[in-house]
C-alpha cells in the first residue's frame, strides 16, 4: 500500500470505498408502496416502509378489537 509516495491516506480511503462497494446491497423498495428504503431500513423494517408497517400494524389491532 504505502509505495512512497505521498498517497496512502488516499489509498486507504480508495481500499475502504471499494469494500463498501462489495458490502452495500443497494436500496429496496417497498413492496406495498414503492418507496425507496435504505438497507437498515428494510433490514428492521421486515421489508416495509415505516408508514406501510405502521398501517400493516393498525390493521392488526383493528381486526383483533374487532
């Protein structure tokens, strides 16, 4: 990595954007709606966009006070 000149903040900055690169799986978007979601989004989401869970979940309670 450090050849000498002058670059190696750079090149680890070069190495960390490719890793990220290889590891980022890219948006999702809601099956419900289609709103794009970041990856932690849709990974504690279950899939769905916080206003799609969130009515997903007042139906829930809707159908069992029902």
């Amino acid at each position: 990595m450090d050849d000498g000149d002058g670059g190696f903040t750079l090149e680890l900055q070069a190495k960390q954007i490719a890793q990220n690169a290889t590891l980022y799986g890219g948006s999702s978007p809601c099956p419900q709606c289609g709103v794009i979601m970041d990856p932690v989004q849709f990974m504690y989401s279950l899939g769905l966009c916080p206003p799609c869970q969130n009515d997903k979940m007042k139906r829930r309670v809707d159908r069992r006070l029902a």
